[in-house]
C-alpha cells in the first residue's frame, strides 16, 4: 500500500542543506591540499608563440605551472580520440558523421598552441594558498598570434552541415509534400531567434583529487559519477576499480555537469604528478566556457492550416552552431515531431562550426528552444485565424505518437489544458491585443504547450538491513538538488512499511551500484522501480533467514527478525532494466503553460505577474520535490524569455558578460507565485508505480507562452530572445 | 625571487568563539572561514559579490564575505550559517525552508538563511513584494524563490508574535 508515496514529504537531506553540513565537491579539505587555477585565452583564435611563466613562478607559494609545454610530459596529459569520445567534447559525433565523415582533430587544453574560442585554458597555475594561485595567474603572459575567428552565423554563406540521428530521431525529416498555397489556407512562415544561454548552477565545477597508492579518490561536482569514473580513469590509463568519484551534493547542475570536462580528469592528472592532493575549482567566469552551454538558435517556422485550423503542414528548419572541434548541437525539431501531425512534414538541422566552446545539453535540450518558434508560431496561426489559442490546441492534441507510428503509454495533455485554463481564469474567444490596461501598465495573457520523453535506462539500488542503526539505500545516483535522496526513502518505505526516518538514503558514490547520470528526467524512473525490487529481495532473503513465510513478515519490525536469524546485517540488491529495445509504445509527459505579463511600454519593461502550469507526468511521488522541480523549470524559461543573453564582442569572438553580474539570471524580485498543478494520472505501463521524471519539462513551451502574452499585451510579435526593454520600446514607436 | 606575502593577525568573534589568526592580507573573509577554520558552510558562488551564496552576519548585518578581506573583520562578530542551528537543534528559519522547500540543491541556501535573518529581523519590510526586493541580492538558480519568502513571512509573523528575539540568535540581536 502507498503511504509514503504521494505524500509532500521534506526532503530527507535537508537538515544537512539547512545547516551546512552537506559536503560538496570544494568543501572537502583533504591534508595539505593544493590550489589549482587556469589562465584563459583573451583570444578567439590564434596560436600561441610562447608562454612566459618566470614572473608567476616567482611568487610565493607557487608549486608548479603547466603549459601546452609542458602538460603532455609532466602529466601525461594528451588529446586521446577514444578518452575525448568519452566527454563533452564527443556528444554528437555520430550524427555529424554522416555529413562530415572526417572528425575535426579533438580539443583537449594544453595539449597544442592552438586556440579555439576565447577562454580556452592555455595555463594552469597550482600553489599552496588561493591568493598565490589567483596572484601567478595574472602573471602567465602568453604571446599569441591571433587569427580571424567568427562566432555570427550566417545563414546564406556559412556551410552547413546536415545531420543525421540524434537523441533517437532523425534530424532530417521530410514526409509528403508541401501543399500547394490553395485558397482558404492560412500561413505563418516566421524566422524565431533564442540566445546562447549559460547554465551557471550556484556551485561552480569544482574537483578535488586525493591519491592513496596507486588509486585515486575524486571528490567532483557531477551529475553522473559512474561516467566521471570512467572519463577519468581512461585519462590516468587507469582500470576502473583504481578510482573513486564521490559527488554526495552537487549545487546544481542543469546539464552542465551531465558530460565530463577536462577539468575532471586534470586535477587527478596534477595531483599524480605533485604528490599532493590538488583542488580545482572553476571560477564563474570558466563556468561561461569550460562546462558547456546552450547554443543560439536560429529557426524558420512555417504552418500552414485550413480554414477550420486544421493543420495541413509544417516546416521547421534549425540553423545552429556547434564548436570548431566538438560535436554537439540543439536537436531544436523534436517536439515538432512529437506533438503536431500534418501530412507534410519537414523538421531539419542545419549545424555551423563556428569559434565557440563546445555547447552541451541545457534543461530540455532541444524542446527548450524549438518550443519556443514552434508554439509562438501555433500562436500566431491561432490570431491569424480569428481562434482563441487555447481551441487551436486542443484540436492539435496528437492522438498519438505519429513519427514513431506508436501510441502513447499515457496522454492526459487534454486534462492539462483544462485544469490549468481553469485555475487560470483563460479567457473564451478571441484574445484581441491591447485590451486589457491597468494604469501605466498594458495587461496580457499567453499560453503554450511543453512536452518531454520519459526515458528509463538499467540502474541497481542496494539496500542494507541492521541490527543496529537506520536502513541503507545505496546507490550511484546524484541528487543535483532533484529530490532524489527523499523519493528513494519513500519508495523503499513504502515496499517495507517503515516510515521515512528509518531509512538513510546515500548516494553519489561511484563504490554504490550503477545507475545512471542524472539528466533528460530519466532518473525517477530508472530508479524508483530498482529500489522496489530491492526491497522486495530483501524481505525474500529476510523470510530465508529466519524461515518464515513472507505474509507474516508485514508487521514485524525487520530488525528483530535480523536479530532472530542471529544475522548482523543482511544486503540485498535489485535492478530496472530501463526502456526496452523495440518499444510497442512511447512514453512521454506533457503539460500546459499560462501565463499572464504586465508591460510598460514606457520603460520597456515585462513583468512575469501570474503562472499557472498543469502537468501530465504520471504519478507525483513527492508533490513538494516535484512543485519545486517545475517551478525551477518555469524559472529559466522566464530568464530566457526576458534576460539570459551570452553576448559576444563583435569583432574580438569573446564573451563579454562570463559573469553574474552581466549576465542577468532571474532573482527573487523576478518570480510571481507559480501555481503548479499535477494531474497525477499514473503511467501503469511505464513501470509499476506509474512514475515519470519531471526535471525538464517545466521549461519548454514557457518563453513561448511569455512571448505569446507579450502579445496579447501590447500587439507586438517579439521572435527574437531575451525580450529586452529596448525591444519593446522600439516597437512601441 | 619568492617574496613572502604581508599577513596579519585577524582577532574576532566567530559563531560566538574567538579567533585570532594569522592570514595573508589578501585573503577574504569567505576564504579565512572556508579554508582556515573549515566552516564550509558559507559557500563560494562566483566571489565577486554578484551571487549572495557567501551572505554571513558581521555585527549583526548581513555581508558578503567574499567582498570582504578577512583582516578587516578584527573585533567583529561574525556569524555564519553553522551558528544558526544544528540537524538536531534547527533555527526556526532552518525549519521553516525545510517546510516550504526552499531549496533544491542546497549550495545557496547558507547566503539565503543569512540575508533572510536580516529580512525577518527588518521590521521595516512587510509585504511581500518588500521581501522579494529585500532576497534579491541572493541568486537561486534551481529557483526556489517563492518557498524562500513563505518560510520568511512566516518566521516573520512568528516572531512577531513571540517577541523579536526568538527568531533571531543571541550573537546576531
């Protein structure tokens, strides 16, 4: 019976968030610890003639300076292609190699005097105390001869390449054939822009390294240590069981921390090298380029509909960057293939290299921005048809999963938009803009649909009986501040009646059992059904012990049959096995947005003053964790609407905001209340206890519902993200 | 040439227990907690005061520590988050973010608890659009903005009606 599932329970690792307790990667403090800090190139592109270091090796406290010189002897540090497959730098690879069958040479810092985007590491600078690292960093003069670098995408003369597959569908997608311009059909064929974006979790990459013999302890800022382990292991040429990655906290994440990056494996390299154990951390500026980020996109929408609003076709071409060495790029057209039917259908990607970092996976890869062209552009169709969006989408709800030509498990999109147009209050008929005033401030609503896959992937959760002390769940899993320590404590005390105190969550260590990295809203699911079963061995090895039948085991507190069986502690492990091969149906969770703006036209200004999101994600095990989820996941979509902006020197390639000063994040001021409303339907045929993750979905379709109440506001069609303060006012005059 | 750096010797008040260290003058006061006395509590977000995560109680205001050299503090009382309360002993702020989840991952919420302690202990702010103002010098990207201001407002009315030191610490008042 589910008692503990469902229920709004605090999260079990508060305390220690509360009081400081929780440890993460920076806060270990290892014995005569080291300091490392890199040097960065002012640079887009060029090579480096030389380095002079006799300045910062002089200060005080100094212990070593590694260079491109250097680094590959002193620390055996080098571009190796089967490592590199294993980071950020290769996510990709295998759908550009269809256009592109030659890779580009891998990039690895310090391993050449090429430089590849502005912030690429050249140096890295290591001593006793922060101050003399921070003080030899300034003095590492690198002479570089610069070349020409381009971070503009030009969409006529660039070269592009196309694609192949990508998160499981093809990027080039063209079914039927675009109808003929008929009479009686209305168009929207619209060009939508959204900006690079930067994760900046709270706590920047950091990685601290210890080495006891021939074994490494890696105490990281990841989202998946079992990955990390393995990046880092094959950089030390190491086996697997020769290193340890611990990462029990991590201050966020948001896909920042879902590849490895060379700062992972650098710190294990330099503290093999000094014999000393070396901390590195990275500073919010390295945050802007050393840890990935969201690409700029830039994408042409076209619908076409009858009369009636029926959609007879759809065109939705990407143009999007991705570094001059590594591989990734924003899948922008999957939801476009996943929610809207029309019998022609074209969803490509075109990618450009181009002198950025490598750009990585961001909350909703892919969704985040093709949602935002793709449900401002069914805004735009809806008032060019004289309809009121919300009737436009409800017509538009896919019956199934037609690119797949499968089912859904589960579909309560039509449940979503009605509960969250009723606590809304949406508006019937047609919305006409400028038509709500409140003094100064013009009043508008907008609305959009989200959606994301629910994918499970093989994960083992162990569980440890005790005569003495609480229950342990143990596991390789992160919680990147998901919830996941206080879910498990539910799903395991519910499968053995306990209550949540009993039992002591501990995960993030690479020594507990394989699951997988924390990321695409796959953990719940991956997890949840692993713990069941564990529990379930434990209570058949517990009725073995001691002899018994399993029914009269219910009731009995678990530790006296322990003491019983004259057993000290008893371990038992069970597994998920994700989503099978061959899938006879999709999984997938949807959702609506509304939201409502004021803007003064006068100063520019947007202001977030209502949201109401109603959410399809199977069953909610913990409505506090998961309200707390969805609503993070609003809170970037409105700093991509309205702020969040990586902007570049437009000549120089460098970005000129790589802080939290310039680069403007939502605070406290920004956020209205946030109504999040769950319909709670469970997915029975996903897994037994009808879970699906939540971390992303919250995101997509948000910016899009903003932009589409912008224009309800004030009558002015922004297509082009942050909408700033000037945009607004521009087109008021 | 190696030069050794000018240091100081910081005496101060710490979570109520004196302290007298000798510390490089560049050092901050984010650094002299975190790396000197080990109270990782107080954490490093971007240490240019942009970010509120290394918020702490200097005689009784609230300071980002990472905008502060440490020899600076001599003869102050500083407070940091590990002089709120304990897992077993929570302050009634520390209880209150658990009730309403105001936090995700956890890394901001030592600067979040420091900067609301001198929100609660305003009596100046009193509405909720005062409070966010007042919050929004501490960035939350997981963004658990809106559990932050309810487990405020309601330590704020707590206190309010039990007098205003309950919900303050005795080294802060």
């Amino acid at each position: 019976m589910l008692k503990q599932i469902g229920i709004a329970q605090n999260r079990v690792d508060g305390p220690m968030k509360v009081t400081g307790e929780a440890a993460y990667a920076a806060d270990r403090r290892p014995g005569g610890q080291l300091y490392a800090l890199a040097v960065r190139s002012p640079v887009a592109a060029g090579t480096i003639t030389r380095i002079e270091t006799a300045a910062a090796k002089s200060v005080a406290g100094i212990v070593a300076i590694y260079t491109h010189a250097n680094a590959p002897a002193a620390l055996d540090w080098h571009a190796d292609p089967a490592v590199m497959a294993l980071s950020g730098e290769g996510l990709g690879r295998q759908a550009l190699e269809a256009a592109e069958p030659e890779a580009p040479p891998p990039y690895l810092p310090m391993t050449g005097p090429d430089i590849v985007f502005a912030g690429q590491w050249i140096a890295v600078v290591v001593a006793t105390s922060l101050e003399a690292a921070r003080e030899a960093s300034l003095l590492v003069k690198p002479i570089i001869e610069p070349h020409e670098a381009s971070v503009e995408i030009d969409a006529r003369n660039d070269r592009f390449l196309e694609p192949g597959f990508f998160f499981a569908a093809d990027m080039q997608v063209q079914r039927g054939a675009w109808p003929d311009t008929a009479a009686k059909q209305q168009i929207v064929s619209e060009t939508y822009r959204t900006p690079m974006q930067n994760h900046h979790p709270m706590e920047p990459s950091a990685t601290v390294a210890v080495w006891d013999g021939d074994a490494v302890t890696v105490f990281d800022s990841t989202q998946g240590v079992m990955a990390t382990r393995e990046y880092v292991a094959r950089s030390l040429k190491l086996p697997l069981d020769k290193v340890r990655v611990i990462s029990a906290f991590v201050g966020g994440g948001f896909g920042g921390k879902n590849q490895t990056w060379p700062h992972q494996a650098l710190a294990a390299h330099i503290a093999r090298a000094l014999g000393r154990p070396v901390r590195l951390q990275l500073t919010r500026a390295d945050m802007a380029v050393a840890s990935g980020h969201r690409s700029q996109t830039e994408q042409d929408v076209a619908l076409q509909a009858a009369s009636d609003g029926s959609l007879t076709a759809l065109r939705h071409v990407s143009r999007v960057p991705t570094s001059l060495h590594g591989n990734f790029f924003e899948p922008s057209g999957l939801n476009s293939l996943m929610l809207y039917e029309a019998a022609a259908l074209g969803v490509r990607h075109h990618v450009v290299r181009k002198a950025f970092a490598t750009p990585t996976p961001f909350r909703a890869p892919g969704e985040t921005p093709g949602s935002f062209a793709v449900e401002s552009a069914v805004d735009e169709l809806a008032h060019a048809l004289a309809q009121n969006p919300l009737d436009l989408r409800q017509r538009y709800i896919p019956s199934r999963d037609h690119y797949h030509d499968r089912d859904w498990s589960s579909n309560n999109l039509l449940e979503c938009y009605r509960r969250g147009a009723e606590a809304f209050g949406w508006p019937e008929g047609v919305i006409v803009p400028r038509a709500r005033r409140d003094g100064h401030e013009l009043i508008g609503v907008g609305m959009a649909t989200t959606a994301y896959p629910a994918p499970a992937l093989p994960a083992i959760v162990r569980l440890r009986l005790r005569v003495e002390g609480k229950l342990q769940v143990e596991t390789s899993a992160t919680d990147i501040g998901t919830g996941m320590y206080t879910i498990l404590a539910q799903t395991v005390a519910d499968e053995l009646s306990l209550p949540v105190e009993a039992i002591e969550v501990r995960l993030g260590d690479s020594n507990f059992p394989h699951a997988p990295t924390a990321g695409r809203s796959k953990s719940t699911a991956s997890l949840l059904p692993a713990a069941q079963h564990a529990a379930r061995a434990l209570l058949q090895r517990l009725a073995a012990a001691v002899r018994e039948p399993l029914s009269e085991l219910s009731n009995v507190a678990l530790q006296d049959r322990l003491k019983a069986a004259g057993l000290a502690e008893l371990e038992a492990e069970g597994s998920s096995t994700g989503l099978q091969v061959g899938q006879q149906v999709s999984f997938y969770s949807f959702g609506a947005h509304f939201i409502e703006v004021r803007v003064d036209e006068a100063l520019g200004r947007v202001s977030v003053t209502r949201v109401v999101s109603a959410l399809d994600c199977g069953r909610i095990v913990n409505p506090k964790t998961a309200t707390s989820q969805i609503r993070g996941g609003i809170i970037f979509g409105i700093g991509m609407a309205l702020m969040e902006d990586a902007a570049f020197h437009p000549t120089r390639a460098r970005m000129i905001n790589d802080n939290l000063a310039d680069y403007a994040i939502p605070v406290n001021a920004d956020i209205p209340e946030i109504d999040v409303i769950f319909v709670g339907e469970p997915d029975n045929r996903f897994n037994e206890l009808g879970v699906r993750g939540l971390g992303e979905i919250g995101v997509p379709g948000t910016a899009a519902a903003i932009a589409n109440a912008v224009f309800a506001a004030t009558g002015q069609r922004v297509r082009n993200l942050p909408i700033t303060p000037s945009a607004i006012v521009r087109g008021g005059e | 040439m190696h030069n050794t750096p000018p240091s100081m010797t910081v005496t101060a008040t710490v979570n109520g227990q004196p302290v007298a260290i000798t510390v490089d003058v560049r050092r901050t006061l984010l650094d002299l907690l975190r790396e000197d006395l080990g109270l990782t509590g107080t954490k490093k977000g971007c240490d240019h005061g942009q970010c509120g995560a290394c918020t702490v109680f200097v005689d009784g205001r609230r300071v980002l520590s990472c905008l502060k050299l440490a020899v600076t503090t001599s003869g102050q009382a500083v407070t940091t988050v590990e002089g709120l309360g304990t897992p077993d002993v929570l302050h009634p702020l520390q209880e209150a973010f658990m009730r309403y989840d105001a936090f995700q991952c956890g890394y901001c919420t030592s600067g979040q608890l420091m900067s609301a302690l001198a929100v609660v202990a305003d009596e100046s702010l009193t509405t909720r659009d005062q409070i966010r103002e007042a919050m929004s010098g501490n960035l939350c990207r997981c963004g658990a903005y809106q559990g932050i201001v309810e487990a405020i407002i309601e330590v704020k009315a707590r206190s309010h009606a039990a007098g205003s030191e309950d919900a303050t610490p005795d080294a802060i008042v």
